[in-house]
C-alpha cells in the first residue's frame, strides 16, 4: 500500500510538471551596429566588409527598390559561423546599405527560435532563421531563405545570390 501511495505521488507529480508550457523569449529588435557587438553575430562585420553585389544586378535593384512600399524584415539567429546559403541575410544588409536603403525601412530581430513571438507572428510564417522576408506595401511577398533552399532543393544554379533574390522579389 505505501508502494502504491508513493508511485501515485510521483506519478502525479510527473503530469503536473509536464504541464508547464515552456515560455519562448520574444524576439529582440536590433540595429546593425548592436548585432555588430553581439556575441554570435560578429562574423556578420566580415560580410559587411567583404561582400561585392553584382554591380549589373545592383543596378536593376537601384531601379526598382521603392522605400515607400518595399520594407525589410530580417529574423536572425546568433551563431559562430554560418554555411554559404545562411549568409543572405548579411549580405542584404550590405547590399541595403549600398542602396542608402533608410534603415527605418528594414527592421532586424535577434531570435533563438524561428516561433519567437515577434511583431509580424501574426502575418509572417518563419520555417527557418534566419530568414529576410521583403514586403510590398505592408504585405510579405517574398522569403529570400526559403526561396534559396527551394532552388537547391530542385538542383537549380546554385549559388543564387542576396541581389538575384532581392531583384526577384522586386519584381513581385
């Protein structure tokens, strides 16, 4: 019988803790120079410094980019390094910047998960981080890593590049 008390304690205790929902930090808004100095994304300064945009795909950008109705949202996680494919969201940065791109047009977010509550958890469906997702007047048109890993999965030229993605989705 005390046997039968004490598993009955343990196993009540067991469902009571697996009940508890584990709560997800929100994600953090960042500018470049304070992703700059956080420990994870220091590796981004690299790209920044040693990324060069196709300067013909550039200019198709330049033609196209419209700081009223295209907008920038960048989810990213810290990491030491990443593979080729998950460098893009730098690589925008850089090419965003070379656009003198107002850096209230695009928004960047620090998370550790890609279902980290943010500002557009309620429009934006993130299946990876990181993640740039460009929007045309409001509305998310475009995930550029999800587009990239769509490419390599059906074995299409790789490597595409931040500005084919980027002019890609301009011409949304």
């Amino acid at each position: 019988m005390k046997i039968i008390r004490i598993f009955a304690i343990v196993l009540i205790g067991f469902l009571w803790s697996c009940n508890e929902k584990v709560i997800e930090p929100d994600a953090i808004p960042m500018t470049v120079d304070q992703m700059l100095e956080t420990p994870g994304y220091t590796w981004v300064n690299e790209v920044l410094v040693t990324y060069q945009p196709d300067t013909a795909i550039f200019n198709q950008i330049v033609d196209l980019i419209d700081t009223n109705r295209h907008k920038f949202v960048i989810f990213a996680r810290a990491s030491c390094s990443c593979p080729g494919e998950k460098k893009t969201f730098a690589q925008a940065i850089k090419i965003l910047q070379d656009l003198n791109f107002p850096e209230s047009k695009y928004e960047i977010y620090a998370m550790s998960a890609r279902t980290n509550n943010n500002p557009y958890s309620n429009i934006v469906k993130l299946n990876q981080l990181p993640e740039v997702v460009i929007f045309k007047n409001e509305v998310p048109i475009y995930y550029m890593n999800d587009t990239l890993d769509q490419t390599i999965k059906f074995e299409k030229i790789y490597p595409i590049t931040a500005e084919q993605l980027i002019l890609e989705a301009l011409k949304k």
